[in-house]
C-alpha cells in the first residue's frame, strides 16, 4: 500500500506544476491583444481624419436650431474642409464656427440683420482703441456707426484706416459743421441751456448733444430702428440673450417702447500698468440698479474705498431708443422726444461696461485737454463729478510718484482679500466675453488686415475730400428732398411748446449714495 501511495505522489505534483506552465502563453496572448486592439483602433482613426473623411462631432450632432451670432452662415460653418483647400483656408476655417466674421474683417452681413442698429460717438482717440470698441460692436450686431471725430482720431493716418471699414462714417469738426450746429433748436430751448457757455466737460457735453441730434438725421437716412450713444471706452455688454447678440436683446423689445436703459457697470484695474484696456480688464463694480438695496447700502464704505462716490465717475448708464420722428437727444445719457414723454425701460442684465481711468496715462490726458486752475472753485466749472474733479487736481499739482501713488490708492483694487469679498456679495463681477471676443479678433488678424487694406489702397480713392465732408456735415439736417427737417428746423420752436415739456438734459450723474434719503 504504501509502495502504491508513493507511487500516486509524483504524478499529481508533475500536475500541479505543469497547468501554470500552459496558462502563462494564454495570459500573454491576451495582454498582447489587449494591447494591439485600441492602438489599432486610434492608427485607424488617425488614418480617417487625415483622409478628412470625419465630420467634427460637434456639427453632426449639434441641434439644427442652434444659435448663431449674427450673420453666420449655417449651411457653410458645417461642410467639412475640402482637401484641395489652401492653407490660409483651413487656418480660416478653424475657428468658423465660433466667429465666421474672422474670415472676412469687412463683415458684410447687414443685409440680413434686422433689427438694424447704430452707434453715435464723438472721439479724439486712436486706431489702437477705436478698431477694437467698432468690431467688438459688429460681432454683437450692430450695423452702422456715425463717429464724429477731431484730435488724433481725424488725423489722415487713423481717419483713412476708419473710413475704409463699411458701415462707418466720419464726420469732420469743421468750421462748417460748426456753423451748421450753431443753426440747431437746440440754442433756442431751455433743456440744454444750464451746460451754455462752459469749460471742459460742459462744452464736451452740449458738443456730445449736437452730435447726436445730427446722427438722428442720418440714422433715418440710413433706415435705422435703434440708436445708441457710447464713448469710445464704453462696450455694450448684452447679456440676458444666449446668443450675446445686442441685436436679439432689442428685437425682444414691445413695440410700445421707445427707450431702453443699459445700466453701466465700471471697471475695477487690478494693476497700474493696463495698456489695452478692453483685453485686459475683466473685473467690474456692479450697477446700483442691478443689486439688492440692502448688499448695495450695506457695502457701500467697503465698495468706495474712500472715494467721493460708489463709482469714479457716472452712474445713470446709457439709453437706445428707436428711430422715429420728432426724436431728440437729453444729453449724452438719455433721449427724448419733442412731441410725447417716450416710454422707457430698463434692462435688469444687460449692461454697459464702462472702462474709466483704466490707465495711469488717464490722469494727464484728461489734465491736458482742459485749461482749468487747479483750485476746488474753478475745477466745479470744468467737471460735473467730483473724483473727475480731485483727479485734475493731484495730475496738475504733484509729481509722477505721487500721482502713480494716489492712482494706485483709489482707483487700482490690489487688495485680494477685498475683492474676494466683494465678488462673494456680488458688489463686484467678473466678465469675460469683450476680452474674450476682442481677443480673438486681435488674433484673427482683423484689426492688422483692415490697417493693411487701408495703407494699400490709394489716398484718392479711400479719402473722401474735405469739400466732400463738408458738403456731408451742411446736409446733415436736410430730409431727401432739401428741405429742412422739423428736427433741425428753428421753427421748430413751436411744436416744443405745443406739447408742453419742459424737461432738463440729464447729466452724468453719480451712484446713490448712504446719505440719500430719499432711497
């Protein structure tokens, strides 16, 4: 018996060693499929997409009711890039379907864009802002803009570049068009009459009023339904619409509505040395307007860091209004109506963003165009605000270091710890899309093509001849047929009192503060 137990032994201990022995190759058959199968998988992928013979996912499954930026052909954005395409193409194509604008710096897409929407503005400033506030503009669906322009922005360089880009035009600060202006009801009337006569930012205000009653002209000329004054360091910020289309948030509009309201938001630097404002600048104070009273007066001292005011400088944002007779501006903020008082609203989301001493070079250059002494009396006569006013002064009497000091104080937030906080309770947002958008166009190369397209055509065809804006600025107020419109008309005079309104421009006026009362 034992003879035949030990004999059973060596048998099944040969047994147990030789079943790993043949798993071992099967296990490694199976790691080495494993293996080869997804690497095949990716080469024929790879293979596919080389080829172009897979469409992005993102268009063959994308609803066919999705939205698109004004303009964007739909039937385009989605073909898939040809392999004959050359490779300024397919450079173009990437970023279709984003911005399809990018392919074509002109944007000629006014033909379909309903409402039509127009911007007025009256600048001094150069290529390296006004480029960026005009297509920024464009994506967002405005069509037109009417810039009245002197100083360095009707200077031939930066006046050529401007006048080349569609749907813009220029009117020069002539003698003429002085002249002309000086024809305006606007002298004979009491609503502008208290900015008569007066320095600096009054004179810039009733100039600013001119303006628009002028643009009015030529806004229905041009067959407008919308339009907007900004300064050219103000970006409409239409959010409430998920297109981000200025021109969904206006056809949204009842039609018994003749104005509309934009709050203004204001920009919070973050450091002392911004060169590109509009690509650099993402965080902004909150209107008063689009927060709780109680967050609002609750954090007042902390949001004003001792300042004069909640805000730098305005608070009562700016309006659009539509394009119909008897339309007349209220100053730069606001416009009126010389027949009715014109119904009004106010947006709760969108906004204006308004970029306001984003530059240290802000304190000299606001200095240098305004011949005011320094003095607490005379700078009331120059200034409507009253950090406007205690910037004069610090940029007219101290050195470099104690102004880029008192910059740094009281208009640059280097406190983290208090942003934080009141980014938490909402006082203060972060907004990315003008960056965003600005950014892209900077990187598309639409602001180079456009200074390029202007320095290659010749100065005869791209310049109209100063006969020629003359001959523009003298017709201004004329209707199509020559005859001068109840608008400009002085006679005019009588239909102001007829309708009884006797109403004063509103001003630029600041933020509530604690010690309203009456809030």
């Amino acid at each position: 018996m034992a003879g035949a137990y030990s004999s059973t032994r060596p048998s099944s201990s040969s047994s147990s060693h030789s079943s790993p022995q043949s798993s071992h190759p099967f296990n490694s058959k199976i790691l080495l499929l494993l293996t080869l199968l997804p690497l095949s998988l990716a080469l024929f992928a790879f293979i596919l997409q080389w080829r172009g013979e897979i469409d992005d996912p993102t268009t063959r499954w994308s609803p066919k009711d999705r939205l698109e930026f004004p303009g964007m052909d739909v039937s385009k954005s989605s073909e898939p890039i040809s392999r004959k395409s050359s490779c300024a193409e397919i450079l173009g194509q990437s970023r279709s379907l984003s911005f399809p604008y990018y392919r074509d710096w002109k944007f000629n897409y006014t033909f379909d864009l309903k409402p039509k929407i127009c911007i007025i503005t009256s600048t001094s400033a150069g290529l390296e802002q006004i480029l960026p506030w005009i297509f920024y503009h464009k994506v967002i669906g405005v069509s037109t803009f009417f810039l009245f322009v002197e100083g360095k922005a009707a200077s031939p360089g930066v006046s050529k570049v401007l006048e080349s880009i569609p749907d813009v035009k220029l009117v020069y600060r002539t003698r003429e068009l002085e002249e002309q202006q000086a024809k305006s009801r606007i002298w004979n009337e009491t609503w502008l009459s208290s900015f008569f006569y007066k320095p600096c930012n009054y004179e810039l205000f009733v100039k600013q009023s001119l303006n628009m009653e002028m643009a009015i002209v030529m806004a229905r000329e041009a067959d407008m339904d919308w339009i907007l004054h900004l300064d050219t360091d103000e970006l409409i910020h239409p959010a409430g619409t998920r297109e981000y289309s200025l021109r969904k948030l206006l056809s949204d509009v009842p039609k018994h509505v003749d104005m509309v309201v934009f709050p203004n938001y204001e920009s919070s630097v973050e450091r002392d040395d911004i060169k590109n404002p509009f690509s650099e600048v993402s965080m902004f104070k909150k209107n008063y307007d689009h927060l709780p009273k109680d967050t609002y007066f609750g954090n007042y001292k902390e949001a004003t860091r001792g300042n004069p005011n909640y805000f730098l400088t305005y608070g009562n944002g700016k309006s659009a209004a539509r394009v119909q007779h008897h339309l007349r501006p209220n100053g730069a903020h606001r416009w009126h109506n010389y027949m009715k008082t014109p119904n009004e609203i106010k947006m709760e989301e969108a906004a204006v963003l308004h970029y306001t001493y984003t530059k240290f070079s802000d304190l000299t250059s606001r200095r240098d165009r305004c011949g005011c002494k320094p003095t607490k009396d005379d700078v009331k006569r120059c200034f409507m605000l009253d950090f406007d006013r205690s910037a004069f002064i610090i940029a007219s009497t101290a050195t470099e270091q104690e102004m880029l000091n008192w910059y740094r104080e009281h208009v640059v937030w280097t406190d983290q710890a208090l942003n934080m906080r009141l980014l938490r309770k909402g006082i203060l947002t972060r907004i990315h899309a003008p960056m965003v958008i600005i950014q892209g166009l900077r990187e598309a190369g639409t602001f180079s093509s456009v200074i390029a397209s202007a320095q290659s055509a010749s100065s005869g065809a791209e310049l109209l001849s100063h006969a020629t804006d003359n001959n523009t600025s003298s017709k201004l107020f004329e209707g199509k047929n020559g005859d001068k419109t109840t608008e400009a008309g002085l006679t005019g005079r009588k239909v102001l009192e007829v309708s009884d309104i006797a109403l004063s421009a509103v001003p630029p006026l600041s933020p509530p503060t604690i010690y309203d009362d009456d809030i």
